[in-house]
C-alpha cells in the first residue's frame, strides 16, 4: 500500500510528457503502479506459504479468502493512489508530506504488534484506520486459519469501495 500510494503521488508529475503528448487513459498510470506492487506481495505471500509447508504448518481452508482480501486492498490502494496523483498535480509537496505522514501511519496500523496490546481506550480509534481491518484479516487468514467475515471487514469493504469511488471522481 505505502510503496503504491508514494509512487503514485507522482506518476503524472514524472510522466509528464506521455499526459501532454500522448493520447492515453492517464487514470492507467496510478492502477499500473498498484498492479505492480500487488506482484511483489504476490510473490511475497507465494513465498511465505510456501515456507509454511517446509515449516511443517500448511496453510488452512482459510487462504481461499485471500484473493477477497487482495481485491479489496487494490481498490483501496487505487482509489487513495488516484486521489494523491491528482493532489500533486497541484500542491507539489504532497509526496514529501506522504513521506512524512506513512511512517506516522505505520505505527497507527497493527502490523509489528497486535491489536490486542493496544489499550481498550485507543482500540476505537485504531478500528477507524482500514489498513488496521486488513492487516487483522490477513493475520486472521493466514496464522489463525480463520476466515474473516465481520463488522471489521465490512468496513475495509466500504472505505476501499468509496475511496475508489472518490478517487475517480477526484482523479477525473
């Protein structure tokens, strides 16, 4: 997500002169960066699994959600990458701010420690974050065998279907 949504903040800025020149559907660059880190977590992931089996722990049933889960962080992904691209098209700082702002966010997000460690006070306020709902879903599928269908998920699905949503419209 971070390595998709930083490069695309300046995919257009970068390739300025296929967007003045070229005839082509620019909304094609940001999605063409997503796809492209969505390979290297691909490959990732074919890695880990694969290193489950040699670890004498194969995958459970469960892993049949992840192409659910992949799908919903792609749109996501592509809808906040659409709404960066557009942003620095006018305010030229936007990707040093998201370099600023992505470290932030990746200590707000439960990625190196669970989400259970977080005082019961805060856990409100972390659940706001989608990034925290997939990450928990991907440990969910992935270490617990568990497929996850709740209100959490629910709310990866509508943030990731209203920020491609908003994201065409402010990419347009």
């Amino acid at each position: 997500f971070q390595e998709s949504v930083l490069r695309s903040a300046t995919c257009l800025v970068d390739n300025a002169v296929l967007v003045k020149r070229v005839v082509f559907p620019i909304e094609v660059l940001p999605v063409q960066i997503a796809v492209t880190a969505l390979v290297h977590q691909m490959i990732a992931l074919a890695l880990l699994l694969c290193l489950m089996v040699v670890l004498g722990v194969p995958p459970r049933p469960a892993v049949l959600a992840l192409p659910l889960l992949v799908t919903l962080q792609l749109m996501l992904t592509v809808g906040v990458g659409w709404m960066v691209a557009a942003l620095h098209v006018y305010f030229r700082d936007t990707a040093q701010l998201l370099g600023v702002l992505f470290p932030m966010w990746f200590y707000l997000t439960p990625i190196i420690y669970p989400s259970h460690l977080v005082p019961a006070a805060l856990r409100p306020v972390l659940a706001l974050n989608p990034l925290t709902a997939l990450v928990e879903a991907y440990r969910d599928v992935l270490l617990h065998g568990v497929v996850p269908c709740g209100a959490r998920e629910l709310w990866l699905a509508t943030v990731s279907v209203a920020a491609v949503a908003v994201g065409a419209v402010v990419f347009a």
